[in-house]
C-alpha cells in the first residue's frame, strides 16, 4: 500500500501506469508480471495494486477522480510526511473510515459471522473459501453504493429501472423507461406496470442520499400521502442511504404497502441480479462421488 501511495503522491494517476512503474520498481521478472489470477482475466500483480489503491481510497488516503484515475488527498499527503515504514490494515484502521468499512464487510450479509475476528486456523477450507467470498462481495456491495452515489440522478432512475427488469417488474424496456420517465410528478419518481394492462402498479420513490442522510418518518408519510393521490394500493422507497427507525415503523403501521429497500440492501439486489457488476470467475467445487466406487 505505501508505494502505492507515494504513487500518487505527484498529482492524479492512472492505476495502469503504477502497476507498471511499481512493477519496475520492484524488479519483478517477466515471469513474475505474467503471472495470472485463476481467471486469466488479470495478472496477480495488477490485482494487488488494485486492492491496495481500494483500501487506501477506503482509509481517506487517494481519492479517484475518473475512470481508472485516483490521486492522493490531504490526509495521505500527512500520512507521507510522516515517512512510515509499512502501510497495512492494521495502520489504516487508525481512520474511522476505514474501520467502519472493515465493519460493514464484516456484518454484510446476514448470515455472515464476524469476519473480522475469524482465522483460517480455526475454518475448514470449505468455510474459509466462504468467508472469502462473503468479503469479496460485501467489499463489492460498498464500492457499488459508492459508485451510485456519486453518479448523476439519472442514472439512479436508470439503475431502477435495470434492476426492476432484471427482477421481473415492467414488461419490456421501453415501458420500464417511461414509466420512470416522469422524474417528480407529483410526490412520486416513477410507476412500474407489472401487467400489459397495466391493472396492477405501484409507484416508486428514489433518493439518492450521502451516508449519514437518514431518511426518516416525514418522507414516508408524504410518500403515502402521493400513493393516495394515485389512487396506488403499494409502493416502493429506495434510498442510498438509510432509513431510521421511525420511518420503517410507520411503513409498517400504514394503511399501503410500502416496501423500504436502504443502501445495503439494495447491493445486495444489484449484486444478486448483475445489475452494476459481472461475473469474474466461477469455481467448481467437487466432492467424491460414491456412486461411482459403488
């Protein structure tokens, strides 16, 4: 991570360009450098500095600016003045940042148990291979959330309507994409028809909030107060950020349907149905089969 980030410590950078020059700083091999994740899709150097600009991005130390470039930031200019030895994650958890984001990796997904305080030693391989995975994805989910909330408004619209399809709402595309056309008619963002006809409906609320923007009771309320101008039996609020307390206790104690869908879970859908992200790579795991012995 430190050469990573005295990388970036001459202005904005291309990630491709510090894997290169680290690569030569490093004095690895030809061989060293061809050497490929199980994917084929990245070298295992390339990936290293990736993850190390994403840790230090999560620490407050680089900021990335546009596609494939990052750049230091204040706070790592300071960490650099003060000429450290080795940045790991036992540094960077001295930001609050970052703890909160090693926090969520570990708490994502509800079945996960916590990651943080777990060692291999203590997992079999196939817990250990599980826990891997829940990390790479819950670390996916929050690049996600942070992708979208930097994004423009309309893409928010846009990324609802592709998950919604992805799920199974709005018939075609183009009914999805004018059904969300109307961006705030009237207390609402969009109307999603789940029939041809479209007999059955439900409207939909959009916020896209910064973390720590709770949406709270009010915006529930006026989001019912619109369903009922609509004459809609059900509705849908999605956030980037989350909802307090008293605002799902009124969704659930209100006379229509209204489904809350935070930052987190929605992640979790965009992640369930590839809306934002892809496959990388599939891995088999097989186990004896007694049949065969039989």
């Amino acid at each position: 991570m430190l050469p990573v980030l005295k990388a970036a410590n001459s202005g904005e950078v291309r990630i491709g360009d510090v894997v290169r020059a680290l690569a030569e700083a490093l004095a690895l091999s030809d061989e060293d450098r061809a050497i490929l994740l199980p994917s084929g899709r990245q070298t295992l150097f390339a990936n290293r500095v990736h993850w190390a600009k994403t840790y230090l991005a999560k620490a407050g130390l680089v900021e990335n600016t546009r596609r494939g470039h990052f750049r230091i930031t204040p706070r790592g200019s300071e960490v650099l003045a003060a000429n450290p030895d080795r940045i790991d994650n036992r540094f960077l958890s001295r930001f609050e940042e970052f703890r909160l984001f090693t926090d969520r990796s570990a708490a994502s997904f509800e079945e996960a148990p916590s990651l943080a305080a777990e060692s291999s030693a203590d997992q079999t391989p196939d817990e250990v291979m599980r826990t891997a995975h829940r990390r790479i994805e819950a670390a996916l989910a929050q690049e996600l959330l942070d992708r979208v909330r930097a994004a423009p408004p309309e893409f928010f619209e846009r990324l609802i309507v592709n998950l919604l399809l992805a799920m199974g709402y709005g018939g075609s595309a183009a009914e999805a994409g004018r059904a969300l056309g109307g961006s705030g008619d009237d207390g609402v963002d969009g109307v999603i028809d789940q029939d041809a006809l479209g007999l059955d409906r439900f409207y939909i609320q959009a916020k896209r909030y910064a973390a720590g923007n709770t949406v709270g009771s009010g915006a529930i309320r006026d989001f019912f107060g619109s369903l009922g101008r609509h004459k809609a039996a059900k509705g849908l609020f999605v956030t980037t950020s989350a909802f307090t307390a008293s605002a799902r206790e009124t969704a659930d104690y209100l006379s229509k349907r209204i489904v809350l869908i935070d930052g987190e879970h929605l992640t979790r859908l965009m992640i369930r149905y590839n809306i934002g992200c892809r496959i990388e790579e599939t891995l088999h795991v097989k186990r004896l089969d007694e049949d065969f012995f039989e």
